[in-house]
C-alpha cells in the first residue's frame, strides 16, 4: 500500500470540477490527513478540458507526482489526459449511462467502475450531486469513512439550508452503497484518519490572511486571474478589522487608489498579475519616488500579453526587478510555501514602510491555487511584529524641521530613509510630487538637489542589505558537490526531489531564495560547488542570469515553461540528467 494516495477528478469547465475537489480535499483534511491539491483549468467559463488533483497522505505532502490511484472521469478526455499517471490498479469511477461515456474502454491492468452518477443523483434529490455521488463512490474505494464527507458537505452548503445538506449526504452514500453492493472487488486503498487539526488553505488566502494579520487597512483591485482570491479572501473579512476592499474599474485605478489610500497613512495594497504589473509601472514609479510605503502583489501566470490566464509560468521577474522608467530603488519578496506567502507578506508591509519604498510580492499560479494543509501554530498571531518605520509625531516632529519651521519629509538622511508625518500631525503638513523635489517636496532641477535625493532614495537598499536578513532556505546535504538554486513555489517539488534522488544515489544542497531583491550574496556557495543548477518555470532562466550575473559564474539550468508547475520525481529527473550531462 502506498504511503500516499492520489485522487482526481476531470471534465469539463462548468462541470464543478473546482468544487468537488475542494470537498474532497477539505474532507482529507478534517480527517487528520495532510493535503497538497493541483488544478489545470481552462481559460473559459465552459468547456476545455479541467482537472483537480488531491495528494494525501498521514505526513506531510509538498508536490504532486506522476501517479493517480482514483480517477473520477466526467470525459472520455478526463482519460486521455491522465493516462501517462495511472498505473495497474489504477481505479476510473465513470457513468456508462452518459452518451459520451458509454464507449469508454478502461486500459489494461485498471479498474472501471461504472457508476450511474446522474441517475443515482436524481433519486438522491438532483442531477446536479453527481459529482457527489462520485465522491461517495471514491470513499468505498479508498475505505474512507463517508463521515468525514459529511463536515466538508456541511460546510460547502450548509448556508442554503439543512434539507440540501441531507441531500447531498444521502447522494454521498448512494455512491458509496452502489460500488459495495456491485463491486466484489479488493481495492488496494485505505485511508488511515487521526485527530489532528489542520488549516487548508491556498496561496492567495495566505496572503490575504499575512495582510490583515500585518494590518492592512486598504486593499484596491481588479478581477483578474490568479490574484483574484486575493480580494475574495479580504471581502467581508478585512472590514472586521476596520479596512476596507474596493473594487476599481482596472489595474491603473487599483494602483492609484490604493496610494492615495497609503499617502492617508493606512497600509495599503493592491494585487494583479502580469498584464495588471505592465498597466501599474507608471504610477510604480510614482509610489517609489514620493517615498511613499505600497504592497504589490504580483501572481504570475504563462505570458506574455493574455497568455495563458491559467497556467503556471515565473516569467515576471525581470519586470519585478527592472520595470519602469528611470531608476527605481524597490524591494522583491518571493514566498517559497503557501506558509511562507503569509509570513512575506507581513514581512513585506514592515519594510515597505521602514524604507517609504514599494515592495513587490513575486507569488506564481501554482502557488497562489493551490491547497496544502498546515497546522494552526504555523500562523502563530503572537510571532507577528508590526514595524512602521520612522513615523514621527507631535513631540519628534521638531527634529526635522527647517529654519522657517517647515516639516522635510524628503529630508537627506545617512540611511535614505526620511522622517514620516501622518496626515493631521500637528506642524507636519506637507507635499509630495512625481517631480523631482527638494527636502520639503517642492519641485526642483536643481541638479545638486537632483543628485542628493536620487543617491538618498538608492541609500534605503543598501541600508536595508546591512540590516535585514535576506538568508535563503536551506534543504538537502550542505556538504554536496550538487548545489541546485531555485525561488517561489518551485521549493516543495525541490525538497521531495531530494528524497527521489537519495533513492538513486545523488545528493544535492538546496538554496531556495525568497528575496529577489535585495537577495543574497551566494557567490560562496557557487563558487565551493562543482555543479550549480537553477530551477525555474521560465523559458529564458531570468533568475539563472541574475545568479551569473552575482557571482561571475555559469550554472546550469532546468526550465520549464509549458504552463505546467514541477511535479517532484520529474524534477528529480530533470536534474539527474543536468548533472549527468554536467559531468561529461
């Protein structure tokens, strides 16, 4: 018996591929069992093939891999797609009743179970609880108790009422019931449940939840996918908190209100992803220049122009680094783990306002979509500290005065950092500009003045590259000739690897990299290793070239760019194979 399991379902898109999935998966969950869920959804409202998979196991899972145990196929397609992943006892819950089912051929070696999932539905009280009905059938397979379906379906519709829970209950186990009683087969699936307790949640959750956790007060947005359950997390949650959610007309206004909203004083932000990125450079530079303290989320999706609004890509970075007119002194933060999108993003509000800078979160679709189980302490509220920088007040605000009496909120520093006033302070009134300005935010050309702010914006990074930590995450054996470098959601794929490659005799040192910019310094440990690989979802190897470009050296690269994320043990192939060719 394997010490995971691997569950799917597959369709089309309207079918409720989205939400079946996410009843299994919090089911798992509440069952005491760890979760780790992989979508691939077409870019429609219906039609185009859509897939959710679930991994779950007793200890923690990070990836997906190449193996499905269960197949739940709405489509003859559903098998197509995954044909590559099933395996001899592979187990295809089907409808045979379906006129586009009714030819299916199940491969040799596999088991087909042809369930009447709409007809069983309709008795349980509507055609629309097929899927239902198939979760119910995949519980007789996988010997998991149905009670644990239960909590999920009360969750999932207990606000339309006690009498369509019941329903879907009972359509549940006509599932489970019709594969017992017709089915004399020995399935090779048990699902063990504890008593532990786990929070299942996605990328974009995480960041909503680090954002008010790091008290955010303002969030401004437009729909668009991957980042939009950014803003569905925050809706009706952030209000409770005393901030508040809104809804601009695009990317370009989302940007603009939410620094109004962070000149007020509140701490603000916004979240898009790559056509979103290209429409707010402008007013990037506007946020950067008047020094004033924003959050950008950027969830990369395939590109470039629409792309593939739904497929997984890390094709952003060198817009994040290096986007917008004139030099921009900027922070890039890029969450490693679903855990990690919560902790960067309260990192990442503290330094936008100890530094008056914009700092970018680098998150990507696999991430942002994805569920994984974690327990409650991972998010522990007491570990957040709240820094809001150099905030002045009634009694400080002296200090930073001129001759005349005058607030400098632009005023040359040693550290490039300027005193802040917040709206209202008594005798810290001021003004800032898109120009260039002098100390008190009045425009100049003077071209000392010029000088003198540009070198004093710049000084916040170097600042911050001696005072922050920007240590990158460490996996696998510090002592291996085999250094492999990675960033963003690429780190749980990457540490399974290495359990994949200790099978087969190669060991590699891990570094994955949550600061972008500043990053830190990895010279020595390319320079100490005989191979050096970097891993990315990128044609070009963006952060392989800003690596060579660090250290003066070449590395090798892993790359993959069709719009699916790694799975483990093909990542751990792909590197065997670099390092194999590396060799010769």
């Amino acid at each position: 018996m394997p010490a995971d399991f691997n569950w799917a379902i597959g369709g089309e898109a309207g079918d409720g591929i989205d939400s079946t999935g996410k009843i299994f998966a919090q089911a798992l969950s509440r069952a005491g069992r760890h979760v780790f869920t992989s979508k691939d959804f077409a870019s429609r409202i219906r039609g185009g093939y859509t897939a959710y998979k679930v991994r779950t196991a007793v200890d923690p899972v990070q990836s997906v891999v190449d193996r499905l145990d269960v197949l739940i196929a709405l489509t003859p397609r559903t098998i197509e797609e995954n044909l590559d992943e099933l395996h001899e006892g592979s187990v295809i819950i089907y409808d045979g009743d379906r006129t586009t089912m009714e030819n299916v051929e199940i491969p040799e070696g596999m088991v087909g179970l042809d369930v009447p999932l709409k007809r069983l539905a309709e008795e349980a009280g509507g055609a629309i609880m097929r899927n239902v009905v198939a979760l119910g059938a995949a519980c007789e397979v996988s010997d998991f108790p149905i009670e644990n379906l239960d909590s999920a379906l009360e969750k999932r519709f207990g606000s339309k009422g006690q009498a369509l829970v019941d329903n879907n209950k009972e359509a549940a186990r006509k599932g489970r019931d019709y594969v017992a009683e017709e089915y004399d087969h020995e399935f090779d699936y048990e699902l063990e449940t504890t008593d532990a307790d786990y929070v299942l949640l996605n990328g974009d959750e995480a960041i909503g939840m680090g954002a008010i956790a790091a008290g955010c007060k303002f969030y401004a947005g437009y729909p668009i996918t991957p980042a939009t359950d950014v803003m569905e997390y925050l809706t009706g949650r952030i209000e409770q908190f005393g901030g508040h959610v809104v809804q601009a007309e695009d990317e370009l206004s989302a940007i603009n209100i939410a620094l109004g909203a962070a000149r007020a004083g509140a701490r603000s932000m916004t979240a898009t992803s790559g056509p979103g990125i290209d429409l707010m450079a402008e007013t990037f530079g506007l946020v950067a220049t008047s020094e004033t303290p924003l959050v950008i989320v950027d969830v990369m999706r395939s590109g470039p122009s629409t792309g593939m609004p739904t497929k997984q890509e890390q094709g952003d970075l060198n817009m994040m680094l290096y986007g917008g007119h004139g030099e921009i002194p900027r922070f890039v933060l890029g969450p490693t783990s679903i855990s990690e999108c919560f902790w960067k993003t309260v990192e990442a509000f503290n330094l936008a306002e100890k530094y008056q800078t914009p700092v970018y979160i680098a998150a990507d679709l696999a991430m942002a979509v994805t569920e994984q189980t974690f327990p409650p302490e991972a998010f522990d509220m007491d570990e957040v500290e709240i820094e809001r920088g150099k905030v002045v007040d009634e009694e400080t605000i002296g200090e930073w005065q001129n001759e005349k009496g005058q607030f400098q909120p632009h005023a040359i520093t040693d550290d490039g950092v300027s005193p802040r006033a917040f709206p209202g302070t008594a005798e810290g009134a001021h003004m800032s500009t898109g120009l260039e300005h002098d100390e008190l935010g009045r425009r100049t050309e003077d071209t000392e003045m010029r000088v003198e702010q540009v070198d004093k914006r710049n000084r916040k990074v170097e600042t911050a590259r001696e005072e922050e930590d920007w240590t990158p995450r460490e996996f696998g054996n510090p002592d291996s000739e085999n250094l492999v470098i990675s960033w963003g959601s690429n780190e749980g794929a990457m540490t399974e690897a290495i359990d994949f490659l200790e099978e087969e005799d190669v060991d590699v040192r891990f570094l994955s990299v949550p600061y972008l910019f500043p990053r830190p310094d990895l010279t020595d440990e390319v320079e100490s290793a005989e191979n050096v690989v970097v891993v990315e979802c990128n044609a070009t190897g963006q952060f392989a070239d800003v690596v060579e470009h660090d250290t003066l050296s070449r590395v090798d690269r892993v790359n993959k760019y069709d719009g699916v994320r790694f799975k483990a043990d093909e990542l751990a192939a792909e590197i065997k194979a670099a390092l194999q060719e590396a060799d010769q």
